[in-house]
C-alpha cells in the first residue's frame, strides 16, 4: 500500500460497514475473509486511522444515542446533505466546490475502460476512444460526477455510446 485510498477500499469498507462483519461482507464480494481484512488493513494505512471493527465498535459502544448510516448516494447529494446538516462527513469526488464545506483530497484514481475477458477489445492494449461509439455500455446516472465525466469525455470526441442500463450503485457497476 502507497498512501493511496482507492475505490475498492472504499467498496470493501463499506461492505464491511453493511455485513456488520468480515465474514459476510467477503461472502457478498465474493473474496476471501483475509483478503477483505487486508484491504481494511490498508485503507487503514493509507488513511492513518484504525476504522473497522475497532472504531466503529469503539465509537458505537462510547456513544448509544448516536445512529451511524453508511449508505451509497452521488457525490452532489452528499454536497448537499451535508450543506442541509443531515450529514457530517462524506466521502465523494469534488463536484462544485462549495464555499460552505472543507474539501480533503484522499486520493487520484485513474479512469479507465473496464471490459470482460471476452470482449473484442479484452487483448488489445490501445483502444481509440472513437471506438466508443455506438458501444454498449453500462452507466451511472446522471447525478454521480463519474457520470458526468464520462458524458464531457464523450461529447469531447463526439462519440456517443449506447448505455444500455443506469445502475446507482457503484459497487454494482463494477
């Protein structure tokens, strides 16, 4: 681990968070039990700070009147939750940096095409963006950064590719 918190962390932590144990969050990834623990383990490294179990256990047990909720919306709606109070802390990409909230910047991921073994591109190492045209492809709606990422990309090299289904749920996309 270099310092650098990626998705996946980010995924197996809140796997974790959800199952409520090491155990079942790698049943649902589909992984093995110390493969989720050393992810952890590394998030843990990269952030600098123990979260799972030690924290939230430590913090669920020192504070009982306090709900934590772990859930998965678009970086804009954390924006604005936590602009409204119904929030303290999230985790997102920057979307318009609002001079009410302090951004921290956790890491650089890169952007990448992801394709199964199977596909045509799966052997090629370059693919032309162009090729993107008129693909079938999986996305996020609209509301994720990610997506509207993609969207400027793709008007950028006029290319217009066939999204075939919009899934909410990162975890779910990859």
């Amino acid at each position: 681990m270099h310092d650098r918190v990626e998705v996946r962390h980010l995924r197996y932590f809140l796997a974790v968070a959800e199952a409520g144990n090491f155990s079942r969050a790698a049943d649902r990834l589909g992984i093995s039990q110390p493969s989720v623990s050393q992810q952890i383990r590394d998030l843990e490294a990269a952030l600098r700070v123990p979260l799972v179990p030690r924290l939230i256990g430590l913090f669920a047990a020192e504070h009982p009147a306090i709900n934590l909720v772990v859930e998965e919306i678009s970086s804009t709606e954390i924006e604005t939750a936590l602009e409204e109070g119904r929030m303290d802390v999230g985790l997102g990409f920057v979307t318009r940096h609002s001079p009410n909230l302090r951004y921290e910047r956790l890491c650089t991921d890169e952007f990448a095409f992801i394709i199964s073994e199977e596909h045509q591109w799966a052997t090629r190492r370059i693919i032309d963006f162009s090729e993107l045209h008129q693909e079938r492809l999986l996305q996020l709606p609209d509301s994720f950064v990610m997506r509207r990422m993609t969207d400027e990309i793709c008007r950028n090299h006029h290319v217009r590719p066939r999204i075939v289904a919009e899934i909410n749920a990162i975890e779910t996309l990859l």
